[in-house]
C-alpha cells in the first residue's frame, strides 16, 4: 500500500508515525511546501509545546471548539488528552500541567516533540519531501495521481493534513475532488484598539474579565492584557475565535465590551458600597477593588468622570452608579486585528458533512481522508487545536489499518 501524506505538521507527522507502526508494510510519503517539517509545532506554545489540554477550564466541548464541536466530542471519546499524553509517555516524554489546564513537556521544550514524531518516523521508514508542494489531485481507478513538485505519484490512501488557508485558493490543489470548501478566515487574534485611553495602559493585566462583541450576543471569560495595539490574552483570542466570521463580515471593525470584574451589576455594586463604607476619608484612587491594578483603577475613574480629588464618602448614589457602569460595561472600538504570523489560525477548510465523523474518510472520495487544520475544525487557544490535530490523525490510521486488515482477510 502506497499511502501519500500531504503536510508535515502536527497532524500529518502524528498520522504517518502510526500508520508506519499499523500498517508496517505500507509506503509512506510526506509532502511538505515549506522547508522543514513540524515548523509550526516548534513555535507552538511560545517554543514550550502546548501538547493539549485538560478541559478541566470549559463547561462543553462546544466552548473549546467553536467549529466541530459535534464531531470533536465524538472523536474525543475515541483518542482525547490523557490518551495523547500517555501516547508520548509510550516514547519517553514526560509532561507537567500547569493552573490554566495547559500541558506542556516538562522539558518545556517544543522540539522534544518534533524530534519524537522524527524519529520514529525515520524508524518507520517514512519518507519526508521538504519544499515538495502538492498542487493537484485527481482519481486515478481506485487509488490517487498527484501533482507534487515537478512529478507526479501514486498513492492508494491519501492523508490530508495541509493545514490551514489564508485564503480559498490555498485549497484550489483540491479541486479534482469535489470537495466543499468552508472559505477560511482567521480565527485567533488580538485586537486592535487604537486612539483610545486605554492604550496608555500596555503591560497591565486584569485576571478575570468578562469580554463581549456588542451586537453579536458572543462573549468570554479570562485574563485580558492591555497592549501597545488594544487588547490581547485569553479573553481577547477566545472572543476572537467564537466570533471569527462575525467579525471578517464586519471588517474587524465592532464595539467591545469589557466588564472588569466578570460580575453582574448587583455584586459590583455591592462591591463599591462595601468599599465607600470602609474607606469613606480615603481619596478613590487610594482604595480600589483588589482584582484591579492600580493604572487600571484609575483609568476606570475617570472614564467614569470622577474627580482626582474626590473621597469615597462623596461618592453618592449617582456616582456608584456610574462607577458600577463602567467596571460592568466599558466600551472600546475594535478597528483592525493582530496576529502573529507563526500562530496563525483559520477556521474553513473542508466541510464536516463531507466527511465520516469516525473516521475523517471523504464519504464521496473514498480512500482521502482530511485531518487537522485542513478541515473546518478549529478551537481557542490553549492546546485544543493539537488536541484536534493528534484526534483527527489517529482517527484517519486506525480506519486505514482496519481496512488493510480486511483486505488481508479476505485474501
């Protein structure tokens, strides 16, 4: 059997390594565009590796995943986080949890993975095609021709696992399938939120917001860091994927909402009264609510038009009431996105319906299968998009190995 893999990131990598193991006898080739493979899995984490994720932080598969969630809840049972871990614990990879339910290698060190994934790919004997890009596929009987730098090969199973597209046309090297394309657009990103006060405030963290797309009924919860640009953290990229359509129809321009204290206005409100009580001679900017930093604080006081001067004990009705408006519902204008190029994610690609939820075959190709990023499956920030890359690629092998299986039987 003569599998060809297209893409060697996380999922394409992690698909060929088990298959070498499941289907011994098969001959397997990488295809990559880029010069190395497992270039974006080096980076990912900040260089540590964000393996996975515990879900110990989310309510509901659909919360970590705002495109496949259905298919990911499934999937999940059949290969989710712990089996992951113990997969590399397998090859000698240790690993450390930290509070948010991130899982990193211990050695913190993201190339301990790549090279992992490397070497047993080289035991394997899979063979990697660097600066070899895929740009057509068509049927070939029952097996597949492909276009892949100046030659053309055969393969019976293909993998896709090219990974996310900046654009629709990156997915024209599918077309001889027939496949439907989700249009991709970016999905993890910061926003940007020039000209306003706020932007004095780069480096300052608030722990627990509460962030919200005005007029899109969509919202998240998390730690906010205030930036040079406008606003980043995991309040911001969790937003920022849940509402990624929204926000490319709207050309990245929509109000956000910031409440400060993730609190309805009740608790806030009770908050302040509590603290003008305990603090009445104190000036405002000299007792401030203890999840504010104290730039913030003040920031928030005169957005809320308090004098500098002003005591708690002058506060009044009126006042706490501004005061509680704008810790709960502090508007900005977002205008334009951020994103690092080395972390770039797309929700798009292939559409779910197209494709066996247990086994990620092409239901009117069979023998492709699409796997990772190249499907329309992407998630927040925080290890749920490797997690889907490791699901999706094991998934694709155990099919491929049960049907070689078959066949051996059938001889």
């Amino acid at each position: 059997m003569r599998i060809a893999v297209i893409g060697a990131g996380a999922a394409g990598c992690f698909c060929a390594a088990e298959l070498s193991r499941r289907v011994p006898g098969a001959e397997i080739d990488i295809y990559e565009g880029g010069a190395a493979p497992m270039a974006k899995l080096a980076l990912t984490g900040g260089g540590r590796c964000n393996i996975t994720n515990s879900f110990g932080f989310v309510k509901s598969v659909a919360e970590a995943y705002p495109r496949g969630a259905a298919l990911m809840k499934g999937a999940l049972r059949a290969f989710g986080p712990e089996d992951t871990l113990n997969w590399f614990r397998r090859e000698g990879v240790e690993f450390v949890l930290a509070d948010d339910g991130c899982w990193f290698p211990a050695s913190q060190d993201a190339r301990q993975i790549c090279n992992t994934l490397g070497r047993i790919l080289r035991q394997g004997g899979v063979r990697t095609h660097c600066r070899c890009r895929v740009s057509s596929i068509r049927r070939s009987g029952s097996g597949f021709l492909l276009r892949a730098g100046s030659s053309e090969v055969q393969a019976d199973k293909l993998i896709i696992a090219s990974g996310g597209r900046h654009s629709s046309a990156g997915y024209s090297f599918l077309d001889g399938l027939g496949l439907e394309i989700i249009p991709p657009v970016p999905s993890l990103f910061t926003f940007c939120v020039p000209n306003s006060s706020l932007n004095a405030l780069s480096g300052t963290v608030a722990g627990n917001v509460r962030l919200s797309l005005i007029g899109g009924n969509i919202s998240s919860a998390g730690t906010l860091l205030i930036t040079h640009w406008g606003m980043s953290g995991p309040a911001a990229l969790k937003l920022s994927a849940h509402a990624a359509r929204l926000l490319a129809e709207r050309s990245y321009k929509a109000e956000l909402s910031v409440n400060w204290l993730n609190c309805n206005e009740e608790e806030c409100r009770g908050l302040l009264s509590a603290l003008a009580a305990e603090n009445a001679p104190k000036l405002l900017s000299n007792a401030r609510p203890t999840d504010l930093a104290q730039r913030l604080w003040e920031h928030l006081l005169a957005r809320a038009g308090m004098r500098p001067d002003m005591r708690w004990g002058e506060l009044g009705r009126k006042g706490l009431n501004r005061l509680t408006g704008v810790i709960c519902a502090d508007s900005y204008l977002m205008d334009g996105r951020w994103t690092h190029k080395e972390e770039f994610v797309t929700c798009g690609g292939v559409a779910l319906p197209c494709l066996d939820k247990s086994t990620m075959e092409c239901k009117s190709v069979p023998g492709a299968y699409i796997i990772g990023e190249a499907a329309d499956i992407d998630a927040i920030t925080g290890g749920f998009n490797l997690q889907a890359a490791w699901t999706t690629a094991m998934l694709s092998a155990r099919a491929i190995e049960k049907l070689e299986k078959n066949i051996v039987i059938q001889k």
